[in-house]
C-alpha cells in the first residue's frame, strides 16, 4: 500500500495527471494531519485551524472539490498516522536531509530560517 506523505500542496490538485495513479492513493477522502505553529497554523476564535499555510491548503482542496479532514495533534503522532494512513498528508512540514526521501514533496508555501538565539 502505498501511502502519500507530503507537506505543502497547492497546485497538486489542478494537474491534469493522475495523481491517484501516479501516487496511488484515491482524492475520496483526504485526512490532514497538522500542528499549532503560529502564524502558519493557529486556532480560531471558534477553534477551527487557520493561520497562513492553513488558507492556501484549503482554498485549493475546495476548489478541487476534495472532501477533507483536518485534524490538530502533536508532531510525534502525526508522523506515526501519516506512515500508517492511507489518504493522509501533512503540512506545514520543514523539508531537511534525513525527511528528503520519506515524504512526497508537493509544493513550498513558504521559505523560512531558523535561528537558535541565546541571551548571556
């Protein structure tokens, strides 16, 4: 079974190849994994993910007509549900060495440095 994993898709769904053949899985049911990483994943008000990456990944499943699901949990268990899930991705997802050959990638959202500071 083959499982897409992936972390930012924004132009996968306007394709005009056959992703379920190609990646082998089906666009019936999408289950995304995400975190809490403001500003790129945020709760709303009302509880309901948003945030920056949040918008370009649903903007472009609905206009795709994809029925999804977005669910909120810690890093560790969404790596584990990603490996096990059929139909399951996961986004905002920082693309490194050691995750370059794990994951299918789609699409950057955004680039982003990191920086460990220290105060003396």
């Amino acid at each position: 079974m083959t499982i897409l994993k992936c972390c930012l898709l924004l132009s996968m769904m306007f394709s005009n190849l056959s992703l379920s053949y190609e990646l082998g899985f089906s666009l019936d049911q999408l289950t995304i994994y995400s975190d809490i990483w403001p500003p790129y994943q945020t709760l709303s008000e009302k509880g309901v993910l948003a945030g920056l990456a949040t918008k370009p990944v649903v903007n472009v499943l609905k206009a795709g007509n994809i029925s999804f699901e977005i669910k909120v949990t810690l890093w560790a268990k969404i790596l584990h549900l990603a490996k096990f899930n059929k139909n399951a991705l996961i986004y905002s997802l920082s693309r490194t060495k050691p995750r370059e050959y794990q994951f299918y990638w789609i699409h950057r959202l955004e680039y982003i440095k990191i920086h460990l500071v220290s105060l003396f």
